[in-house]
C-alpha cells in the first residue's frame, strides 16, 4: 500500500475521532455547568488542548462563547471540530478509490453537516450539535468497519482512531482534574458526584462503569477510564486494539519487535497492564496524564517514520 | 406530447429529420419521452444530476478558492448515432490514428516525412509540443498515442469533421462511463427495447492496451494512475479509472527512481513500477528532461523510460501533434504513410504562416474562427461572427505578429440537438469526443462524449467556457 495512501485513511479516523472528542469534552463542561451554575469554567478546556498561545493570541479571554466558538467553529483552528471535518474530507477525497463509497459518502455528509452548522453560526444549538457530531462519528466508523476489507488500510485507519481516542480520554480525564483542583473540599460532596457521572456520560462509560462497580468514586472512574480492558474508550483499551491493528500490519509477534514503533507501542501497553490505580494517583493523575500524552505522540511519530515518511534508498 | 412545438430549424439536429419527424434510430426514444409529461422528465433530470453528484462525477473549479467541485450539467436527452453511421466513423477514426502514431514515431526517429518534404520541417520543429529529448524513443511496441480523444463536429448539412485531436491526456471519459450508468436507471425500458452499444468494456480495454507495454517475462506488472493531485479538474477521472482498472493512483510525490528502475513508496518500502498512465503533461513529467519547474513529475523518469525499464501512457511527445498546425497535416500524413485518402475530412484550415492565407484571413475575421495552435480548452480563440471589431482588430496584431501561432476555419454551423432548458427543448450545439485506444488493435469505444454548448447560441462547448453533457447512443 501507498505509503500516502495509509498515512490519509489514518487521518482521516484521526480527525473524525478528534472532532467527536472535541465535542465529547466540551459537552461534559457544558453538562457540569448547568448542575452547577455559579461555576464558570472555560479555561481549562484550552488547556488540556494544549493550544492555549494560540488561543490568547486570537481571542483574549477565557468566555464561554470564546471558548466555543474556537473549538467548534473556528476554521484557522487546525483542531476545531470544523477544522478536522475538513481535513478528514480532503484526506478521504484524496484516497476515494481506496476506501469504500460509504466511506466517502458519511464523511462528506458529516462534514457538510458540520459546515452548514458553522455557517449558521449559532452557540444556542450545541446541545443539538454535540450529539450529532458524535453520532456521525460512529456512523463513520460503523460504515467503516460494515464496508471496508479489514485489510492493512483499513489497520492503519483503526490504529488512527485508537490513538486519537486514547490521546482525549487522557485529556478529557483531565479537564476534571483541573475543574477539581480549585476545591478539593469538595471532593465526595454531592456536586463532586454529579462532576463524576458528567464525566463517565461524556465519555458514554456512565452504565458501564455502574455494570462493573455499583459505587462512583474518583479512584474508581479514574480506574475505569484508564485501565479497563473492556471498554471501548478507556485508554488501556485502546493500546491494545491499537497494539493488535499495528501487529497485523507489522507481522510481528506480540512481545517482541522488529520496526520502533513495535516497540514503543509494545512497551505503553506492558507498563499499563501492570501499573495500578494506586500507582497512578500516588504519582498525581494530571502528572500521569500528561506522561501517557507524550507516550502516546511517541507511538505517532514512531508509526510516521516507519510507514508515511519513507525515504529513497 | 412534449416534443410537439420543438423546431429544429436551419440546422442539421441529431434527433429530427424536421419538426415532429424524428430520425429512424430516434423514434422509440422521441416516442417514449413524448408519453412522459414534463414535470415527469424534470424529475428524472433532477434525479440523474443527484446521482452523478452523489457518485462524484465532478470537475473542479481553479479560480473558486474553496476548490469546491462542480457537476458538469447533464442533460437526459441522449444524443443518437446510427449504427452504419458509426462504424464508417470507427473506420476513420483508427486510420487516423493509425497514421498519426506513425508519424510521431517517423519525426522522432528517421524523419522520412520531413526529409521528403510533405510536411515542412521547421512547422513541426516549431510546435510546443515538439521535445527534443525525446528524439531516438523507441517506445513499447512503436506504439505512441495510447489514449486518444478525438474531437468530431457536424456541419449544417450533417458532415462529419475532425476538429481537433487530442493525444497528451485527454479526459472526460469517466463522464461517459458514469452517464450510462445513469442513464441506465433514467430509460431502463429504452436499454430493453433499443440495441444501444454498450460502453461499460473501456476499462478493461484500457487495462489491457497498457499491460500490452509490458514485456511478457513479467510475471507480475503493475500499473499506475499519475495525477497531479486533488486539485486537478479532472481529479475524480483519475481516480475513478485507477479504481475501475485496480490500479494504484500515485503522485509525483509517490515515485521515485532507484536503483534504476521506477519505484512507489509504499508501507512496506520501495516496489517497482512497469507502467504508468499519466495524467499529466508532456513537459511535467520529468524536471531533469523537461520543465526543471515541475513538481508533479519524477526526477529521472526519462532516464528509466529510455532503457526501457518502464511504459508511459501515452509517450511523451505526443503533444506535438495536438498542435493545431501540426492538424492541418494529417491529410498529408494518411497519404503518407497509408497511401489512403483520409476519411473523415479535417475542417479546412487556413495557415496563417502562409502569406496568401493570412492576408485572407485577416480580410475575413468577421467570418472565420481562429485559433491559438498551442491552445485548447476553448481558451485563446476568436470566434469571428460573435466577436467586437476590437477583438477582431487584436487578433489581427496577433497574427501578424506571430503567424507560425494562429491558424483559421471557416465558422462552422454545427449540428443541435434538443436539450431539456427549463421548461422547454431547445436546440442546442453539440460536438462529439470518441476515446480510441492503442493496444494490441485499435479500439473505438462505440459512442464518446457528446459536449453540448448551454450558452444559447453559443459554439463553445468546453466545460470551463459553460458546457454540458449528454450520453451517446450508437443505435443500431
């Protein structure tokens, strides 16, 4: 396969799971806001961007319009929702002939869906928004996964997706901690809880957290969004899926490695299928985090030179 | 009764003999749309255009900034070609293209034709199309022009002419691939009842006039689609024939030469490539051989061509005979080297390199069209009779100042055929683009492009000057 060809299938799911995150994350804000009026929070969602420069340089101050306006709509925001509609529809324009019809179709309808919302230009309806861009995104992927051949492409688009996902559990996880930090008298007050649950719906995780551990506690989300091997959004999960997809394409066996981003890989995903909950809160959650995001840019790279930046011989 | 009030007029039309006597191959056709009523068709217009768009069929826009891609605009009125008709045409078309490969293989190799005198030397060594490094090419097989599309017209009395030929990389096929497909769902009982050629077999052609590059120790060749990229008009075409043929869509980018040999990038490193259908130009394909500017091109691609350790699609220099001086020759190149007389006739052109011509053209540019030689697309033409006394008046200076640059032809009254416009059937001009392909025979895909000028009136039917498309029936 072209190496051009796997770099775009992998952004294309990059930035669809992306948009979908941005819309996850700023709608748990959005739903922990209305529980609790008084608190008026935006600025730790640019932080867990990690675009904060750019956002001060463009808008100034931390308001809740500002704030979605930048990362919904912006179009010279590389990372707003818009912004990845329109880079995962040139990525799967340029390779319409390698992924399915369906494929080309949802992300062209999804990014038209996007765009027509943009040019509305409207904040009042995100509570209408935010939903539709994450169901767009499992229809994407749903279509994807119905219409594709599970062939190398298609392992390099899924790897995409994980590492995405994996990359905004981590930060979503984190624009708790920031909200927590301000007030840790409040933690197991009936406001903490409901921030808990908030986050648990934002990451679709609330019923099958309670499926596991009846009881909502900081540790035990933390625990469940981390190093659950089951679902589907935590990132313990999605190292191994990714892991698995890289694996297939590699050919090489698991717990040996041949090309470096077998190894880097390889290596996150042992750390977490050892490391504790206990462990991770001892060290601090945010100083974890933060470690596991760079790990994770790490796998990306490792994954660019070894496929998508091959030079002549 | 839909077509009760449409009025061919003075023209020649492809569907009526005279208003409300449709042709022989027409009647079911005419007879089928006249059961529909109006708002009925329009439905099926609007029904056949959302499908063409939502499968893609677009072209892209280069001045719109957004790159946004555009449907060329479809009309369901199929233009018809009878049978008898058409295989005198399939005839023509391949001793045309016959002679012309022979002729690029003569001025790039022995110049016989040059060294006779039949056609002068400084005319073919001047055209733009004309590269010097390509002087000594053998190519796979002697065979030039792969992929040709030729350019046909009728007059007002229903002759057929050669306008113009097209042998760098002519597009617009996937159109008529796409539109029956459409169209197909549009009649299904017309496809039932009429014998309509079918198309559907190009690809296949095309896959086998390319692997017939390859030399046949190859076990296991492959064959590429080069484009320029996304933003190339004609983009959709690229990819939408690498798909239908399972050949990969490369880039520039995507190629790079090693070892001696063409190589692509790949996930699992570098592999060979043995045949290239390019879409690109001539000039872009190599920047060490050609326009040291080229991006889109492989540095050192030449180089492999000449060892013949790769095929292109159609050969670099081809470009020399799209060169609308070059056209006016091709009369002299079937007698050449066929010893036949052409078949169907070029329109007559006056050369403005020649003094006595020139003087009459200038004294008729009210009458005449005249044409850039290095030209297409609609694009550097006057077309006389619609032209202001400036612009006849700057083309004039044009002339004069450059009159190896210029040839011109009688404006010609071309053919109409009836076009759903909005409420209405209006006459509309048309030309018609067979696609002719070069492997081991010649093969004529049975029907082409038809363009058709939307432009009340107007003569133009290039999709970047307002033009249309229609789907081409050969009807036995």
């Amino acid at each position: 396969m072209l190496s051009r060809v796997a770099d775009s299938i992998y952004w294309i799911n990059r930035y669809v799971e992306r948009a979908e995150n941005v819309a996850r994350f700023v709608d748990v804000n959005l739903n922990l806001l209305l529980d609790s009026p008084g608190l008026q929070q935006w600025e730790p969602l640019v932080v867990t961007t990690g675009d904060q420069a750019l956002f001060k340089q463009r808008y100034g101050e931390a308001t809740a319009e500002n704030v979605l306006r930048f990362l919904t709509f912006d179009k010279d925001y590389p990372n707003s929702i818009l912004s990845c509609l329109q880079a995962a529809r040139e990525n799967a324009r340029s390779v319409r002939e390698i992924i399915s019809s369906e494929m080309w179709e949802q992300v062209n309808a999804f990014y038209l869906m996007v765009k027509e919302a943009a040019e509305a230009g409207s904040l009042s309806d995100l509570h209408i928004f935010f939903p539709e861009v994450k169901l767009s995104s499992h229809l994407f992927a749903g279509v994807m996964d119905a219409t594709m051949a599970h062939n190398e492409g298609w392992h390099f688009g899924l790897l995409g997706r994980l590492l995405e996902r994996a990359d905004k559990t981590a930060r979503i996880l984190d624009v708790k901690y920031y909200i927590l930090l301000p007030s840790v008298s409040d933690v197991g007050s009936p406001l903490d809880d409901l921030q808990w649950i908030a986050l648990l719906k934002s990451a679709s995780a609330y019923e099958m957290y309670r499926k596991c551990q009846y009881r909502i506690t900081p540790d035990g989300v933390t625990e469940f969004l981390i190093l659950n091997r089951e679902f589907p959004r935590s990132i313990q999960f999605c190292v191994l899926q990714a892991e698995k997809s890289l694996r297939q394409i590699t050919g090489t066996p698991s717990g040996t490695w041949r090309m470096p981003s077998d190894r880097t890989i390889g290596r996150l995903r042992a750390e977490l299928d050892y490391v504790t909950i206990d462990e991770i809160v001892n060290q601090g959650l945010h100083e974890f985090l933060d470690g596991l995001q760079i790990r994770l840019n790490q796998v990306g790279e490792a994954i660019y030179k070894d496929f998508f930046s091959l030079q002549s011989a | 009764m839909l077509f009760d009030t449409y009025d061919p007029g003075d023209f020649f039309d492809e569907l009526f003999a005279a208003k409300r006597q449709p042709r022989t191959e027409a009647a079911p056709l005419v007879n089928r749309i006249n059961s529909l009523t109006l708002a009925e068709l329009q439905r099926r217009q609007q029904t056949a255009q959302n499908a063409l768009f939502k499968m893609g069929v677009t072209f892209n826009v280069y001045s719109d900034e957004q790159g946004t891609e555009r449907i060329f605009p479809f009309d369901v009125i199929p233009r018809i070609v009878p049978y008898s008709e058409w295989q005198w045409l399939e005839k023509g078309l391949k001793q045309r293209i016959y002679a012309l490969n022979c002729f690029l293989h003569d001025i790039y190799n022995d110049q016989k034709i040059l060294k006779d005198g039949v056609i002068p030397r400084e005319d073919v060594e001047s055209a733009s199309g004309f590269l010097r490094p390509c002087m000594g090419l053998q190519p796979p097989e002697g065979i030039w022009c792969h992929i040709t599309g030729t350019d046909l017209v009728r007059d007002k009395d229903g002759t057929w002419y050669v306008l113009e030929d097209n042998l760098r990389c002519p597009s617009g096929v996937s159109y008529v691939l796409e539109s029956r497909r459409v169209m197909k769902s549009t009649f299904p009982h017309l496809f039932a009842s009429m014998d309509i050629k079918p198309v559907d077999d190009y690809a296949s052609q095309l896959l086998e006039a390319l692997l017939n590059l390859v030399p046949s120790q190859l076990a296991d060749p492959r064959v590429v689609v080069l484009t320029p990229g996304l933003y190339n008009s004609a983009y959709f075409e690229h990819s939408f024939l690498a798909q239908q043929m399972g050949a990969e869509l490369v880039e520039g980018r995507d190629l790079v030469v090693a070892d001696g040999y063409l190589q692509m990038r790949t996930t699992k490193g570098l592999q060979r490539v043995d045949v290239i259908y390019r879409r690109i130009d001539d000039d872009f394909i190599d920047p060490l051989a050609f326009r040291p500017d080229s991006m889109l091109g492989v540095p050192g691609l030449m180089e492999v061509y000449q060892n013949g350790r790769v095929a292109i699609a159609n050969a670099p220099g081809t470009g020399v005979a799209d060169d609308k001086l070059i056209y006016a020759y091709v009369p002299q190149m079937i007698r050449y080297y066929l010893g036949e007389e052409q078949m169907i006739p070029n329109v007559p052109t006056y050369l403005c390199e020649h003094a006595k011509e020139q003087a009459h053209v200038i004294a008729n540019l009210d009458q005449l069209v005249v044409k850039a030689t290095n030209a297409s697309g609609g694009y550097g033409m006057l077309v006389g009779p619609h032209a202001t006394p400036e612009q006849r008046q700057d083309f004039a200076e044009k002339i004069q100042a450059n009159p190896r640059g210029y040839i011109a032809q009688p404006t010609l009254c071309l053919s109409r055929t009836p076009t759903l416009i909005g409420d209405t059937f209006e006459g509309c001009h048309v030309d018609l683009r067979p696609y002719i392909l070069y492997g081991k025979d010649i093969y004529v895909n049975p029907g082409g492009l038809t363009r058709v000028a939307l432009r009340k009136g107007s003569l133009v039917v290039n999709s970047s000057q307002g033009g249309g498309s229609k789907d081409t029936w050969v009807v036995k």
